[in-house]
C-alpha cells in the first residue's frame, strides 16, 4: 500500500478532493483537473501560483464578473480552498486568508460576548455572508458606489443585515448615536488611505462601553503617508482609552479589554 501524501500536514487527496467540490466551476475544469493532478503527483512546485490566480480572479474572473452578483458566490467557494493552498505554501506572511480573519471575528465575539458586528468596508459582502449567523446584528458601511449596490442586492431580505452608504469617518458616529451595547467592530474600509485614526475616535468616544475592535492589513500601517503608524495607533487608544489592549497578529490589529 502506498504511504499518505502529505504537505505541511495537509493529505493530498484529500486535499483534491476539497479543491474539487468548492471550485467545479465547469469552464475552467480542465485547468482544475491539471491543479488537481499535481496535487497527487506531490509536486507542489506551480501550482500554488495557479491557484492564487485561480482564487483572486486572474483566471477565472474578468472584470465584468467582479461587479456581478457572481463574485458574491466565487467569495463564498473560494474560501476553504484559498485556506488550504496558502498551509500548502507554508502560511507565508503578512497576508493571511480570508477564513483566518472569519474566525478571528468569532473568537473576539465568543470571548467578549459581543451580539452586534459593525463593520467598514462591506466589498463584496464576503464578511457580513460569513458572519450572519454569528451575529444577532450586522451593520456594514461602504463608500463605493458600485459595491454597495451590489451588497443591497445580496442581502436583500435579510432582516439582520443594514448597510449603509457613504464614508465610515463620517457615517460611524452617526451610527453609533443609535448603538447602546457593546459591539465587535471590524475596520476594513480602506484601500489606497484609511478613515481608521476618526474610525477609532469614535468608537472611543461611545460612550463607557468596552468594545472590541479589530482592523484589518497590518501591514499596511506606516508604509505610506496615507496610513498611520502603529505608534499612532497605540497613542491614540492610550489617550482615549488608557486600559485597553494592542496587539498585532495574522495582519490584524487588535484592540480589547483587558
């Protein structure tokens, strides 16, 4: 009997198998059926870069898809295998994948016993889909035009879920004027520079409540002059909120009771 396969403690049949069933996306089956042969064979060495094309877009997603409502359901397939090739490459940082972040939210809103997530930067609404059944609430800020279109679309129906459209440094202390329990905020709204230094503000300045809040793309901060440093960061919560804890792991920026 031939010994099991595995890479970085992942089996690699199974691990075919799991590629087989999120992403049997009928047009680029043969390309799958490559990836997954490779897979078998044990030979790791091409197809961690065909998958990442595969999982962000550059194969199977022109650019008319990224503004369809069939992004919304690629997200959701993607997941898992996006999880599972990014062990294969040996977890390499700083970025870490998007099932990562999902259960860094619900171990905050398990810790700290939060029923509400707010969150800036709906995108695609990959996060508010994974969250809903985590959350008595989600409420989800979105400047760009075209990707809060879209979200309504999405969620339309669902109770739980308000989206709101317009800018988080100035659509978040609006929103929290009707909050009045303690949240799990998770701060994403930003792409070439950040509202996160008014974001952070205003979460506390909200009155006595002892939030939790996470924020996405480490990495990011201080490597420009359109993001803040870290130091920033730390000064800012030490002023405003002297108690609370800061840390930094898997990208994320944490910010909690202690």
């Amino acid at each position: 009997m031939q010994p099991r396969r595995e890479i970085h403690g992942i089996n690699a049949a199974h691990l075919a198998r799991k590629t087989r069933l999120y992403l049997n996306f009928g047009a680029t089956r043969a390309t799958l059926h490559a990836l997954i042969d490779t897979v078998r064979a044990d030979s790791i060495n091409c197809k961690c870069v065909l998958f990442q094309s595969l999982t962000w877009g550059k194969i199977m997603l022109p650019s008319i898809i990224r503004r369809s409502r069939l992004i919304f359901f690629y997200k959701r397939m993607a997941a898992m295998p996006d999880y599972l090739f990014w062990k294969l490459k040996g977890s390499p940082r700083p970025r870490v994948p998007h099932l990562i972040k999902q259960r860094t939210l619900r171990e905050y809103a398990k810790r700290f016993q939060l029923p509400v997530l707010i969150e800036t930067g709906t995108q695609f609404g990959q996060m508010i889909d994974a969250m809903e059944k985590d959350f008595r609430e989600i409420y989800s800020i979105e400047l760009d035009d075209a990707n809060y279109a879209l979200a309504v679309k999405n969620f339309a129906g669902h109770a739980r879920i308000h989206l709101l459209h317009g800018d988080s440094a100035v659509e978040l202390p609006k929103l929290l004027q009707s909050v009045s329990e303690r949240c799990l905020f998770w701060l994403d709204g930003h792409s070439d520079k950040t509202p996160i230094m008014e974001e952070l503000r205003a979460v506390f300045t909200h009155g006595s409540y002892k939030h939790a809040i996470l924020i996405d793309d480490a990495n990011c901060f201080g490597s420009s002059q359109f993001y803040p440093t870290m130091d920033a960061v730390r000064e800012l919560t030490a002023q405003l909120w002297p108690e609370a804890v800061v840390e930094v792991r898997d990208n994320i920026i944490r910010i909690h009771p202690s």
